[in-house]
C-alpha cells in the first residue's frame, strides 16, 4: 500500500508540475473536482484518497473489489435477500483485508439496532433473520448456478453438450471440490440456470495461480477467445488422464489432491506447445 501511496503523491505532483509549466493549456476538469473534494475532505476530518496511512489505505475497497461485492449484491437480491450472502459478503471482506459494502453495513447496522432496542430478548442472527439452514441453501443455490454457466461456456467454446457436462463435472468436484454431479443433473441446471460466461475462465485461472503458474504467458493466454475451444480440449484430456492415471480411493479429498495437480500441470504442457501469436505491443492476439 505504500507504493500505491506514492504513486498517488507522484500523480498529483506531476499535473501540479505540468499545469504550472504551461504544459497543460488547461486544468483538467476531473482533477480540479478531485482536488477540490480532497481539500473538503481534509477540511472535515475525513479520510482523505491521497494522504492515507498504509492502514487506512488497506481498509479501502478499490473498483475489483467493489465489483465483486456487486456480484454478491445482485446474488443478495436475487435469492429473496437471503442473510447468508450477507455473512458471504463479510467473509469476502475479510478476505481481502477491506471493508463491507455500504449495502452490507447498513443491514448489520438495523439489525444490531433491533437486538438493542429490543433489551437482548431477540438475537443478532434471528434480527438478521439467519439459520444454517438459509446458509446452506445459499451455497447450494451459488453451487448449481456456477456448474450451469461451465456447462454454458463450454458449449460456446464449441465442445459437445456431453463433452461440456463432463468437463462442468469434473471442473466442480476437483477444482471446488463439490460433490460429483450426474449428467442429468447438469442438464438440467444448464438449462434452467444459465445466466453467465466466465465459468471456466475463473476456476482456471484460480488453479493456475494456486499451482504457480501466474507468471506463465500461457495464464495470461487462455481468456483469450479463439484460444478457449483449444484450453478446454487440453483440460478435458487432462482430466481424464488424471483419473486413469489416479483411480478412485474411498477418500475423495485425497483423490482431489492427487489428480489436480496432474490436471494443471498436463494442460499447461498442452497449451505451451501452441503459444499464441503477440502483437505489436506484445499483447497476445
């Protein structure tokens, strides 16, 4: 966070350079409004974007971590605002070391509000109106939607509908480590659940990174979207030769974690040997 700090410090010295230098004819709206709200800021005691110690700076969500709260949020909304994504929401907060959205905190703030006024005669969690039977079927419910948009994007890859509930099913039980889903069962979430298209280009790339290959061109090729139909072929053989090659045992946690890596190791084998072209700015076309 304190390379971030000076990089901010370093931005604003150099408009205040060039603006002062006659380098730039005119001062740029958005700055001069930024500015102006870091002076009220300042002027009222509040935590100012610029001059923030480290600690404040790690408390403060940035753009990817507000959007992956407003995943969360729409996922709040659209399971009748169930509290379990609320406690998934703070999880997440946690995680990443900021702090709740404002939806969030406004629904910890009514509910502690209810378990005072009502003198401890009514509890945080039924206040807040969870069980761990709603965290449960949250969970689930998320579970059933992701397996439906793998099997989404591996037909838009261009894979055969049996071919993408196979590699849905594996993706689930060894990359998450879910239960094993029938085919029909998978079917049937496709066909009624499908709403999205990044399945697989995020629990890849999460394996990917977990195993050490965040710096390999081939993590940052397989987004790409001709290549997508060649990295999900590679990861379904790969699959399958982990499973040949590491039969079932009656631990599936142990089974997990012998057949994964094989898994990440063999497609970025597969991959390496058709890298993609770059351009000439040396982006991957």
């Amino acid at each position: 966070m304190r390379s971030e700090h000076r990089k901010y410090l370093s931005a604003l010295h150099k408009v205040g350079h060039d603006y002062s230098n006659q380098v730039l004819g005119e001062f740029p709206p958005g700055v001069a409004r930024w500015l102006a709200q870091e002076a009220e800021n300042v002027c009222n005691g509040l935590p100012s974007q610029v001059l923030k110690s480290p600690d404040e700076c790690v408390q403060t969500a940035n753009v990817f971590h507000e959007n992956q709260f407003d995943h969360l949020r729409q996922e709040w909304e659209g399971q009748d605002k169930t509290p379990a994504l609320v406690m998934q929401t703070l999880s997440k907060a946690k995680d990443l070391g900021v702090l709740p959205p404002d939806w969030v905190l406004r629904l910890l703030i009514d509910t502690g509000s209810k378990v005072y006024e009502s003198d401890g005669d009514v509890g945080f969690d039924e206040a807040l109106g969870l069980t761990p039977k709603k965290i449960k079927e949250a969970r689930t419910a998320q579970a059933n939607v992701w397996v439906a948009n793998l099997v989404a994007e591996a037909l838009d890859a261009g894979l055969s509908s049996p071919e993408a509930r196979e590699l849905a099913i594996f993706e689930a039980e060894l990359v998450y480590g879910w239960r094993q889903y029938a085919p029909a069962t998978v079917q049937k979430y496709y066909e009624k659940l499908a709403d999205e298209r990044d399945g697989f280009g995020r629990s890849f790339m999460y394996s990917l990174g977990r195993y050490g290959f965040g710096s390999d061109n081939v993590y940052h090729s397989i987004r790409l979207p001709l290549w997508r139909r060649k990295v999900l072929k590679a990861r379904l053989e790969a699959y399958r030769d982990a499973v040949e090659l590491y039969p079932d045992t009656c631990d599936s946690k142990l089974d997990r974690a012998r057949r994964l890596p094989h898994v990440v190791e063999k497609t970025v084998a597969a991959l390496r040997r058709h890298v993609p072209l770059k351009d000439q700015f040396g982006s991957f076309v």
